[in-house]
C-alpha cells in the first residue's frame, strides 16, 4: 500500500490545537507563574496549554492516517433552527419574559423538520409553554418573569 | 456508632415515600430515554441537573442514577427491535437481537435481556456494597499527591483505553482542562480566561457543557430522522416471550461472564458500560462452541453484553464514590452533582455520609427491581413510544435545554455559552475528536490543580513527592505503561498496515 494522504480533519484538528494552544500559554503567561512551591494562577493553565501544543503534535505524527468517520451533509437547517431557536430564548428571555421566549424557542425549533406543518407547529409550541411553565414555573417553583 | 447503623439509616431513606418516587421517576425515565434512539442519556442527565439542585443530594443521585441505569435496560429494547440502538453500551445487541426479531423470537429476547440486566446489576450493587466501604478505608490514607495520581490516571485511561484515537483524547482532555480553569483562581483570587467580563468569573456553567457538547449535536443529528418499526405492538404478547428450556440453557453461563466482565470494566476508571458489552461479545464469541451461529439470533449474544453493562453501570459507583474518579463522562457529571451540593466525593464521602451512601446503595436495589417489573408487562408500551415522529421530541428537547440551563445562573450568557460549545462538539464531531474527554478534563480540572498545589506545598515544592509516596508512585508507574502501552500499539497497527 502506497504512503496515504495527510489526513485533513487530523491536520485541521491539530493544528487548531496547537494553536490554541499556543494562545493559551501566552494568555495564561501573563498571569503570574509562580514557583513550584508557591504556584501562581498561570502555571496549571500554562501547563495545560503546553499540553494541548503536545497532543497536538503527537496527532500529526502518530495519527495522521487514522480512518475518519465518513462526513454526512451538514444539516443546515437544522443548525439554523436550533441555533436560531436557543437565540432566540436568550435574547427574549431577558427582555419580554419567560412566556415568549418558550414559545419562540419551541416554535423555530420545530421548524427543523421540512415536513412539520405550520399549525401543528403552533399547537405544538403552545402545548409546551403550558407545559414548562407548568413543571418548572408552577411545580418546581421556580421564579421566571411570564411577561415583562 | 455501630457499623449497622449506617445501612439501617439508609434503608430507611431508601424506602421514604421522596425516595420510592424518585427513584421510580429516574428509572422509568431513563427506560424511556433509553428505549429512543437519539434521546442520550448524558444529554437527559444534564438537563435534569438543574432540576436537581433543588432536591436533597441523595434524591438528587438517586433520581439520576436511576436514569443511567434505567436507560441500560432500555436500550436493549431498540436494539432488538429496530436494529438501532438506544444507547452505545446496547449497540452491541443489535448484532443477535435484531436477527432475533426477525425470526419473530423477538418477544424472547427482550425477556432475556430484561432478565439479564437485573441479575448484572444485581451482582454489581452487591460488589459496590462490599468492595466500596474497605476500599474507602484504605483510601482514607490517601492525600494530595495520591489524589493527583489518581486523577491523571483516570483521564489517561479514560483517553486512552476508550478510543483508537488516543492522543485526539488527550488533546479534548487537555481543553477541557482550560475551560475548567475560567473563572477566578480560589487560591490567589486572580481571575483567569474571563477577559474583563463578570459573567465568567464563577466559572462556565457544567448545564451549559455538558448539554452543549452532547445534546447539541445529537439533536442536530437526528432533527428530521424518522423511525417506524416493523413490529405492531400486539404482536408481542406475554406468551410469546418465555424462551424455551433450550433458551434458558445457552443463557445461563453467558450472563454469568457477562457479569464478570463489566464488572471489572466498570471497576476500572476509564472504561464503563459501552466496552464491557463489547469485550462480553467477543469473550462468548470466542468460547462458544459453534461461533458462526453469533450474528444470526444467538441468544448468547445478547444476554452476555447486556448483564455486562449494567454491571459496569452498578461497579462504576465504586471508584466515583470512594475515590472521587470518574469511569466516564457521565460519572463525572453525577460528580458534579455532588461537588454543588457540598458533598465532596472521596473516601471521607463513606465516613461522613454513611447513611447517604447505603441509602443509594439500597435504592439502586429497588430501581433495578422496579424495572424489572416495569419492562416485562410494559414491553408494549414501549415499542408503542418508538413510533412517536422525532418532530415532536425536538421542539421539547430544545425548549428543555433551553430553560435547564438558563434557571442555573438567569444569565443568558450561559444561553450563548451552550450554543458555543455546541458548535465545538459539532466541530470535533466531524474532525473524529471523542467528546467524554473534554468534560473529564472539564470536571477535574480545577481538582487537578487544587491537589497539585497542594502535593507541592507538602513536600516545600519538590516533585519527588509524586514517587516517593508508595502509592502514588504505583499509580504514576501505571500511568506511565498505559502510555507506552498505548504508543507502542499503535506503532504497531501502523506498521502492519503498511
């Protein structure tokens, strides 16, 4: 068998570690290093990042050739929906309340299947508000603003 | 205080109307969680966490190991019928189980490794139950130093001895550790990696990882799937589950191994349920007389995987609980658990907690019976749940997440913070990287630190302590073969592929 290809994902993946790495060190440099005896807030990070460097190279030397699972599609609409519906509680949440965050949340998420039909998916989305509001606000007494 | 003491106190809190119901709770749960495909049970623990730390420690633990040990029966049960499995340590039972149903012995084998399970846990909570307190006697004498070890030890062989991908493993340790590390430094009150923000300055949330690591990227993934079984639900009737005198025979021995396996895997840190059912299948494999009948509905070839990964479940207590290591990613969140409510895993956690401890030694007894009880007459409500479209889980999944990890902190960055270690464990996902590694280093890392710094200030900054304390230097020697071992294997494989 002839010498195989660099592997691309082994490549990308460790030389984003080292990188990172590499940054790390000199953020947590900057904190003070201390001695053995009296470590400072940067050695164990230091140490960590200059582990990573390590790992790193040692991906590229001994795992360069190593069988990647077979990439399927990246599942686009589901990125952005999910993302889209965590964001979307995140910023409402804050500033109109528990109420319509959920429900915008249940509702884009839904939306990540094609096939999912629209009213269903409101149906759906207000069931769930009832329902977290229900086991979290109501029984678990959590405190969440409904409405701001 | 007599020794006896402890286990009534704890038999008493085992059977307290909060804990029967808790328990309950987490089992049924984790059977249904681990009955659906793409529903995982680390994802399903993480969300509850939050809930948890509203509730008593020990209904905490109770509840959520019931889940985990409750999704291993579980699993089976899609893997038999769908030839998908519920969860990683049942994957294994597809390769008998799913031929099994399709000689309409499908009834049978649910039984079987219903039946299986229970005597795997069985035996596992009573190794738990003797190994655990003389264990946490002798660990009593342990210090910084061994702790240190111990430590490293776990996430080497956590890394190392799970994947064919060590050193990738070793690099998400690595990260995990710096993500570990944010927040303010408790010794010199130096806030690390929070680059000027207040938000970070406690730390990142556990919720927020945990979930955005791996529940993430398994809805991602599944979002849009759609699952029909074959089978109709009355099919599988009462009747037709009793396997035959035959049935009985092959079984009996297997089970028996199967339990010897995952209990040692699940001893060991670093390996747990997932390995046991795999090493349980090769080992009846190779000792069955007829090998060629695995792959075609032998019986041997679920029941064996099946008792070995509910016995890694029950042992894998040990270690967590009597020496703060973690087997697996999700030890390490019921680590997490216990870290929030002040309870410090650990041989002290035996001594001081005696009663908590024989309490969940106790309901992990109950739990399994529970679900024996609830998997025999309910099979067919179970395969009624698979045909439920994943649409429907998806909007409630998110809307989970969602709230979990926002009622941690009713701070929104953790919201963001989730969505940015979704996409890292998306990103490691398709580059090969193993995601349980990065929330062990995540887990231990401050712990790690703590102990090095004090191993240091104990031997006035000198690192000999690490060898010179026979225990540690064990541990450390350990250490040290696993990565050689681990090296020279793969120099090995590569050689024999060229």
């Amino acid at each position: 068998m002839s010498r195989s290809r660099p592997n691309l994902p082994a490549l990308i993946g460790a030389g984003a570690a080292v990188l990172f790495g590499l940054s790390i060190v000199v953020v947590a440099g900057s904190y003070r290093l201390g001695t053995l005896l009296a470590m400072g807030p940067g050695f164990f990070p230091v140490l960590a990042g200059i582990a990573l460097i390590v790992f790193g190279v040692c991906i590229l030397v001994f795992e360069r050739n190593v069988a990647m699972p077979v990439a399927s599609a990246v599942p686009w609409r589901g990125i952005i929906t999910i993302g889209g519906a965590i964001l979307s509680f995140a910023l409402l949440t804050e500033r109109l309340g528990f109420v319509p965050a959920v429900f915008s949340a249940a509702f884009i998420s839904a939306l990540a299947d094609r096939e999912f039909p629209l009213r269903h998916a409101l149906v759906l989305a207000s069931a769930l508000t009832i329902g977290t509001w229900a086991i979290f606000g109501y029984a678990l007494g959590l405190q969440f603003e409904a409405f701001r | 205080m007599g020794p006896f003491d402890n286990l009534a106190a704890g038999f008493a809190i085992a059977f307290s109307v909060q804990s029967l119901s808790y328990c309950l709770l987490g089992v049924t749960l984790g059977n249904i969680v681990g009955v659906l495909p793409g529903v995982g049970i680390l994802s399903t623990i993480a969300m509850l966490l939050p809930i948890t730390y509203y509730l008593e420690p020990t209904h905490a633990i109770i509840m959520l190991a019931g889940i985990y040990y409750g999704a291993a029966y579980g699993g089976s049960t899609a893997s038999i019928l769908l030839n998908l499995p519920g969860t990683s340590s049942s994957a294994i039972t597809c390769l008998d189980g799913y031929p099994m149903t399709k000689q309409g012995r499908a009834g049978v084998a649910l039984l079987v490794t219903t039946i299986a399970s229970f005597v795997g846990s069985l035996v596992g909570l009573v190794i738990l139950a003797l190994f655990a307190p003389p264990l946490a006697a002798i660990a009593l004498r342990f210090s910084a130093p061994e702790y240190f070890s111990l430590m490293m030890l776990g996430l080497i062989a956590a890394t190392m001895l799970a994947s064919d991908v060590p050193f990738r493993g070793l690099v998400m340790v690595s990260l995990g550790l710096v993500f570990g590390l944010v927040g303010i430094d408790v010794n010199t009150g130096v806030p690390r990696f929070t680059f000027g923000t207040t938000r970070l300055l406690d730390g990142i949330s556990l919720v927020a990882v945990a979930l955005g690591l791996f529940g993430l990227p398994e809805i991602l993934a599944n979002a849009g799937s759609r699952i029909t079984p074959k089978l109709k639900a009355k099919d599988i009737t009462l009747r037709s589950m009793l396997p035959t005198r035959e049935d009985w025979r092959r079984s009996w021995m297997p089970i028996t191994r199967g339990t010897g396996v995952g209990a040692f895997f699940g001893l060991l840190p670093g390996t747990g349920g997932t390995i046991a059912s795999f090493m349980a299948y090769a080992l009846e494999k190779r000792v069955a007389k007829d090998p060629s009948r695995f792959g075609k509905g032998a019986i041997e070839g679920i029941a064996s995987p099946e008792a070995a990964n509910n016995s890694a479940i029950q042992t894998a207590f040990v270690p967590t609980l009597t020496l703060g290591i973690p087997g697996d990613a999700i030890m390490a969140l019921m680590l997490g658990v216990m870290m929030v409510h002040n309870i410090v895993p650990g041989p002290q956690f035996i001594a001081n907690n005696g009663a908590m401890f024989w309490a969940i030694v106790v309901s992990f007894f109950i739990g399994s019976v529970l679900l024996l009880i609830i998997n025999i007459p309910l099979v067919t409500v179970w395969v009624r749940l698979l045909t439920i479209p994943y649409r429907y889980l998806v909007p409630a999944i998110t809307v989970f997440i969602c709230v979990g990890v926002y009622s941690v902190g009713y701070a929104a960055t953790d919201l963001y913070l989730l969505l940015f270690f979704g996409v890292i464990g998306y990103a490691a996902m398709a580059l090969g990287f193993p995601l349980a590694p990065l929330l062990l280093g995540f887990v231990l890392g401050p712990l790690l630190e703590e102990n090095l710094r004090r191993a240091l200030l104990m031997s006035r900054g000198n690192l000999t302590i690490f060898l010179e304390r026979p225990i540690s230097a064990v541990v450390i020697g350990l250490c040290v073969l696993l990565v050689i071992w681990t090296i020279v294997a793969k120099v090995r494989s590569v050689r024999a592929a060229r």
